[in-house]
C-alpha cells in the first residue's frame, strides 16, 4: 500500500470542505484530479471514504476516524521538509569537529564568533585536542573534519593546507625587539627562550630543521602548551618559539613576533577530511568561514612580522 501525500491533501481537503470542487480550488487542481485522488485512496485503502450525491460529499466513520491521523501525517512531513530545508540553507544542524589544542585557543575563536553571528542556530560540538591526538579522534567520532597543524599523509584523508604560520620569536615589545625585523637561531640562543616540549610535533620540526644544519635548541624552559608559553613571555621570562598565527593579539597585546631564520621553518595548519565524506551544508558554511578568517589572519601577520 503506498499512500501518497497528494492523496492525504486532497482527503483531508474534501473532509473539511465537504466538497471536492472546494477541496480541488484550494489544492490548486482540476475537480476531476481531486476525485481520481480520493478513488484511488480508496481502493489503496480497500475502504469507502465518503458518501457522494449531487448535492453533497459526507465523509464516512472510517473517514472520520482518519482525518486526523492524516492531518498528523501531512504536518510530520511539512514539518521534515522544512527541516531539511533548513539543513540545505545551514539555518539548522549541527557541526562537529576535532581540534588541535593551540588552534582551538589561538586562531578559532574568531571563526566561532563570525560563524555564531552569521549562522546563531546552528549547533556547534567542536573538541580540542592534543594535535597527536587529532587524526585518531576524527577516525573514531563522528565529527565531519578537523583543523590542526598535521605533518604528512594520511590513508583515506584529504589535507588541505588553510594557512601557514612562520616560526617566529614573540617577546614583548620592547624598543629593541620591535626594531628587529629577525632573529637567527644563533642570536636566540643567546636569550632566554621557551619552547614546547620534545615530544611534541612543533618542537620535533625544530629539532629536525636545526639539525640538519647541524644546530641545537637548548631552551631555557620547555612547556607543553602554547598559551603557557605566551603567558610565560607576557612576563618577561624569555622569547617563545612558536609560529606566528599562534599570537593571538587580543590576548596577549603586549607581545609581537619576529620570524626566525637560517633556517626559515614553517608550520601548517590544515583541514582535514575522511575521503568521500560529504560535508552537511552546516560544515561547508563553517570550513568556508574558517578559509576566509586563517588567510586574512595569515596576512595580518605577515605585515606584522615583516
């Protein structure tokens, strides 16, 4: 039995009307289309809906008994279509997404706040991480990508690059740190620095950078996250070692960054996706705001640093 909703309208149209001429002007169809729906119902049904004369359609017991379940039915799915309008339009829905820890603090409030002010309801489920930690809880959840800085390649992953930030020394701005347009890592070496820990990626890319020019990081204090390091310079207490897009100037507004060079390093930070995995339009929104905030942001900093 396959009732259809043009058949539902039409029976809960020639119910309250009590005249299928009526009920076909307000369904915006021939008289005749409105009949052929209410036979057909019928027969689906293997009841008799409505008693008919020349002068007057009455409805049935049976007719009765089903008007409202029907009516139930046509507002259920009334109700399904907009919501999945909605959804279509990102008026609705929810994201879920991974982040790693210094993304989620240093670049991603402000895409949450311009995609809460263009899109205030839409749900959003986003958990930080640490960045090791970032591709394992994308595979394992339901979250529709992720943003972090991720070296490499991943099976059954697309990696997008969405900006990428300098690896810099943030001090204080102090006449003489903000005359500096760059530090060498000789020249840090003679100051007192904080950097992340060994086991972590950032500090793992140091390492091999430097080493290949036969160079060694010895940190006056290592730490394992950015907003200590930041909070640490804040005080005076050394130059952080971090990329530059990690400064979040509202924050931290005494503090600026100085890219660090021979060697130039630089870390990414990227979208990552499982591979034939379609985006809801509520996650297309948020990743196309995320593009648009991490590029400006990206030039910000290159102006400020140079």
């Amino acid at each position: 039995m396959n009732v259809t909703l043009r058949q539902l309208r039409a029976f809960t149209a020639v119910h309250r009307t009590r005249s299928i001429t009526r009920a076909a002007r307000e369904l915006g169809i021939t008289q005749s289309a409105a009949s052929l729906l209410i036979q057909q119902l019928e027969v689906q049904l293997g009841v008799k809906l409505f008693d008919r004369s020349t002068r007057s359609v009455q409805p049935t017991l049976v007719a009765d008994e089903a008007f409202h379940a029907a009516e139930r039915m046509l507002s259920d799915a009334q109700g399904l279509s907009r919501r999945m309008r909605d959804l279509a339009q990102a008026r609705a829905g929810r994201v879920a997404f991974v982040a790693s820890a210094g993304a989620a603090s240093a670049l991603l409030p402000l895409v949450l706040a311009k995609f809460r002010a263009g899109y205030p309801d839409i749900e959003i489920d986003m958990r930080d991480v640490a960045a090791d930690d970032l591709v394992p809880r994308l595979i394992a959840s339901d979250a529709e990508f992720a943003i972090g800085s991720v070296e490499g390649e991943f099976a059954e992953m697309t990696v997008e690059t969405l900006t990428r930030g300098r690896l810099s020394a943030i001090g204080r701005r102090t006449a003489d740190f903000a005359a500096r347009r760059s530090l060498t890592w000789e020249e840090l070496a003679q100051l007192p620095t904080i950097a992340m820990r060994r086991e972590t990626r950032i500090r793992m890319q140091i390492d091999q950078a430097l080493s290949a020019q036969g160079k060694h990081l010895v940190p006056t204090y290592e730490v394992t996250l950015i907003n200590t390091a930041l909070a640490m310079t804040a005080q005076g207490l050394g130059l952080a070692i971090l990329p530059a897009t990690m400064l979040p100037a509202d924050q931290f507004p005494t503090l600026i960054a100085r890219p660090l060079v021979r060697p130039a390093i630089t870390r990414p930070v990227s979208l990552l996706q499982r591979q034939g995995r379609t985006l809801s339009p509520a996650a297309r929104a948020f990743v196309a705001i995320a593009r648009t905030v991490l590029a400006e942001r990206t030039e910000r900093a290159s102006v400020a640093s140079g």
